[in-house]
C-alpha cells in the first residue's frame, strides 16, 4: 500500500511540475494565416493582369500573389471565390521584416 501511495504522489507531482510541450501559433499552409521566415529577398511587384468577369453574387476577387515554394517565390494568379464564412473578407499576404505571412480570410 505505501508503494502505491509513493507512486501516485510522485505522478502527482512530476504531473504539476510538468511544463507545456505544445507551441500556440500560426500554420504553414495557404489557409494558416500564418508566418514563414524565409531567407531570400522580398517577392519582385505583382503581375499587372486582367480580372474576369464575377461569377456570379457573394464570390470575392483574391488578387494575384506570390507565395514561397521550394525556396523561391511562385505566383499565384488572381481567382473569384466564395468566402468561407458571411461577411469575411480576404486578408492578402504580405511580406514584412524577413517574414512572409500567409493571406487568409477573416470576419
């Protein structure tokens, strides 16, 4: 019975002394809305390109963007798309002191 109770007190307190292992931030992907530091230089001007007609009521235009792959940048051109969610508005991404973060929507 002690060697129970020493072990259950010794889970109880490695438990409460335990510090978190999780990291509380942005995704790396397209829709993450998050940062990736990236090593070369800015992304060079965006395309000036035709936009299409809308396809119709409630898509939203997304302009063109570059975006980093295989460490260089990528353009991705501009499309019309429906928002994920009512009211949300697209975010473009941007790259700001050696950061690049990703566009994403928002309310």
């Amino acid at each position: 019975m002690k060697t129970k109770l020493v072990v259950l007190v010794l889970l109880v307190a490695s438990c409460a002394l335990a510090q978190p292992r999780f990291f509380v931030g942005g995704g790396y992907g397209p829709h993450g809305g998050g940062y990736v530091a990236f090593s070369t230089p800015p992304p060079p001007p965006a395309y000036v390109a035709y936009r299409p007609p809308c396809p119709g009521p409630g898509y939203s235009w997304v302009g063109g963007y570059y975006y980093p792959y295989s460490g260089r940048y990528t353009w991705r051109a501009g499309y019309w798309a429906r928002p994920p969610y009512p009211r949300a508005y697209w975010v473009a991404p941007r790259y700001h002191h050696g950061r690049y973060y990703y566009g994403h929507w928002r309310r």
